[in-house]
C-alpha cells in the first residue's frame, strides 16, 4: 500500500507509483468523491481535443465564465462519474 500526505495549502501528494498505475500525469484534471468518513474517490477527467468538446458541449447564448464554470465542472464529473446527489461537485 502506497500513502501520500495532505499537505498545508490542501493539496494531496500522490505517490509516484499511484500515480504511474492510475496514468495520472500533471495538469490532469480529477475528480474527488467523498465515498465515506475517511475515503475519497479520484476519477481522472478524459481529456479532450478541442474539436471533440465544441462537439460534446455546444455553446448557445453569451458565456460567463465565472458564472458558468461551477455548472459545467459538475456536468463533466457526472458525465465521467454519474449522478451522485451527496456529493458538491460546484465547489
């Protein structure tokens, strides 16, 4: 078994051969799920070409970012992981 450490600032150190198994790399996008007191799912979000997400997401009116983010963050999370209604995924 592996371990990491959470550190200061919140974020999680995942060890090397986690890292390598799962084919986490870096500026990969995850997703966390709280699946109990102590255990947290993390899913790595598929990347995308560009043509492939104006394909999956179509834009029709103005975009916010700031006020549309949180939505299509969620979105996207559900897409890879389903609907889970325990979790926040706008956070």
């Amino acid at each position: 078994m592996a371990t990491g450490r959470v550190l200061s600032r919140g974020q999680v150190q995942v060890p090397q051969g986690v890292r390598r198994a799962a084919g986490f790399e870096p500026g990969d996008l995850l997703s966390f799920r709280v699946a109990g007191p102590g255990v947290v799912e993390i899913v790595r979000l598929p990347r995308l070409t560009l043509e492939e997400t104006f394909d999956r997401y179509r834009i029709a009116e103005p975009v916010d970012g700031d006020r549309d983010w949180p939505a299509w963050e969620a979105a996207a999370a559900e897409e890879v992981m389903g609907a889970d209604d325990d979790f926040d995924r706008t956070r």
